[in-house]
C-alpha cells in the first residue's frame, strides 16, 4: 500500500481507472492523505469565517398558496440564495429510497462501477466520476459521484444502473410538481404570472441528478468534498443525509453559514442561470462542502436547467421594466462548457456571461 501512496501515477490510475474512486481509497484505511488530494490552504474552508448562530431560511410548503409563504421563497432567493423547505409534498419514504439506492450504488464493487466511467459508459448521459473534472483538477476534491441526465424513461431503462434506477425515476418524478411551483412562485415576483409553454422549457427544460459520496477522511481538514462554486442550473433541489457539511457563504460577505441536515427537508438553492434570467435579481451563491473525518455522507442533488440549446440573458419581461442587462445572450451548453473546462473556482463562471 506504501508503493501506491506514494506514487502519484499508481494513485490515479487506482482512484480514477480502476473504478475504486476515494470510497475504495477510504477503505484501505489510509492514516495520512496522499498529496493528490492535499488542497492550496485558499481553497480550504476557513472555519474562522463560519458564523455559528446563523442559518438559511427554513420555509414551510404546507400552505404554499400563502401570499406569506410566496414572499417567502422570494426573499430567500434574492437575500440568501439558498433555503430549506418542509412539508414540500415528496413523501419521505421516497427521499429513503433515493438514500439506500445511492448507498447501493457505491456499494458495488469497483468492477462494476468502473463501467460508468466515461470511457466505459454506454451513453454520454450517464458518467462515474471522482472529484468534479479529475482530467482538469490538479488537486483531486474528496468524492464520488454517479451523473444521470435525464433524456426520457426508457433511455433511463436501458442505461442507468439497475440498484439505483427506479429509486431515482420515482424521486424525480415526484419532486416535478414541487418543481413547477417554485419556478412558479419565483417567476411571478419578476412579473410572469405562470409558466407556460413559452418560459417552461427555458426554465427547466433538462434534469441532471447526481448521487454523491463523500467517504471517511483521514485529514478532512486538508482537502475539500467539493470546493466552493455556484451551480450553473436554474434551480438545484438538494437532498442530504443526516451528516452535515454544506457551508453557504453569505450575500456579499467573506462569511459562511453551515446548513443543517433536517429530517424530510430538501435544500434549494438558485444557480446561475437564473441568476442571469432575473437580471440578477435572483441569487446564485458559493457553496462548499468539507470533507468528514468519521462518517461516510450522501447527498441527492436534482438539477434544474435550460435545455442545452436555449439561448439565456435576462427575460424580456424583467427588461421592459426598464433595467438595464447585466448579462448577455449566452447559448446555455456554451455556458456549461465553460464550466466543465476548469476546477471549482467560486463564482467566477458567471463573468462569461457578464455584459
């Protein structure tokens, strides 16, 4: 084991060719972490700078027609970005579901997961992965994941791996409804009474879901789960265990505010791309997840987004109002692309769509 740690080159080709990912290095039972994963002290999370009494709205869909409730969600985008939402309809025997069907996936062993990497995989829509571009980042982030985007239930048949496939098409067919409504509730404070054929494509005209791993790890605080970035989706809904270590930093601040697991709850936050059809007005925010040094931890996350040939700039509405653009007409995969092509980096993505 000494001769893989301390060769890079067998390090990687263990990790992120032979399908063991970090879960496989985690089990080895590794006391110190190999130097790929060891991250600059500026892309850490400074502990220093979490703000201990603080947290992200907590919203209450019981009542979802409650002008008060609607305000609500609207706030929290534009202030905060981020929110917890219960009572939001997705029956919670389905969000356990979707926990024991990620802890099965990465329960397989690595021959079998090692068919999803890139090279391997069936189809592009569906990919295995360690850290976030292991081709890009120098520095490798502590986790692995499973990306499904979704094209249409029978490609998900043919393709998405059998321990994890209906779970998932169940959680993304019933948080649909929850969906719709936020984008709704959000669309109408910008003046857009519902959605339509017209603005529903646009806003959520393509679905990505993710099953994260994030495995024990001997050094947490030398390395990142992920490291701080803005999604580039619509809306992200969030599902994650009971663990914890989600850290959101606040609107216009260097601090950070830790979001608590809270049993049946889904996080939601705002991305980029909404963010940019608001006008700005809508918050999309850095986030980042640590790594843990004693317990294992999923998290579920659903990305909303434009389909990948829709065209997005502030919506037309926002701009007869009078403002001014913020941001240019972008092609909504040249985006994306743009964000696949380098690390985690903050909220820099958005400059390529800055006016």
């Amino acid at each position: 084991m000494a001769s893989l740690l301390d060769n890079t080159s067998e390090l990687k080709t263990f990790v992120l060719v032979e399908g063991h990912g970090v879960k496989g290095l985690s089990e080895l039972k590794i006391k110190t972490l190999p130097e790929l994963f060891i991250q600059p002290v500026e892309k850490r999370l400074d502990m220093s700078k979490v703000v201990p009494y603080e947290s992200i709205p907590i919203i209450d869909m019981s009542n979802s027609d409650d002008p008060k409730v609607r305000d609500a969600i609207c706030d929290a985008a534009e202030k905060w970005g981020f929110f917890q939402i219960v009572n939001h309809g997705v029956p919670l025997s389905i969000i356990e579901d979707v926990k024991d069907a990620t802890h099965s996936f990465f329960a397989l062993p690595a021959e079998e997961k090692k068919k999803y990497l890139f090279k391997n995989s069936p189809t592009k829509n569906i990919r295995f992965v360690t850290s976030f571009i292991p081709e890009v980042d120098k520095v490798l982030e502590w986790k692995d994941y499973l990306s499904c985007f979704y094209v249409s239930d029978d490609e998900s048949m043919a393709f998405w791996p059998s321990v994890c496939r209906d779970q998932i098409l169940e959680y993304l067919k019933n948080s649909e409804s929850l969906i719709k409504e936020l984008l709704e509730v959000l669309m109408q404070r910008l003046g857009i009474p519902k959605l339509d054929e017209t603005n529903q494509g646009i806003l959520m005209g393509s679905r990505r879901i993710n099953l994260n791993y994030y495995p024990v790890c001997p050094n947490p605080e030398l390395t990142v789960g992920v490291g701080g970035h803005s999604d580039v989706s619509t809306l992200t809904v969030l599902l994650q265990d009971e663990t914890g270590g989600l850290y959101v930093r606040k609107l216009d601040s260097d601090n950070w505010v830790h979001v608590p697991p809270l049993k049946g709850s889904l996080t939601i936050n705002i991305g980029d791309a909404l963010q940019i059809l608001s006008n700005g007005r809508y918050k999309s925010i850095e986030h980042h997840v640590v790594a843990n040094g004693t317990t294992n931890r999923i998290s579920v996350p659903i990305f909303v987004n434009p389909r990948p040939s829709d065209v997005i700039g502030p919506l037309p509405q926002v701009i007869n109002r009078g403002e001014k653009a913020l941001y240019k007409q972008v092609k909504y995969s040249d985006y994306v692309k743009h964000f696949y092509r380098k690390s985690h980096n903050g909220k820099d993505t958005i400059d390529f769509a800055m006016v």
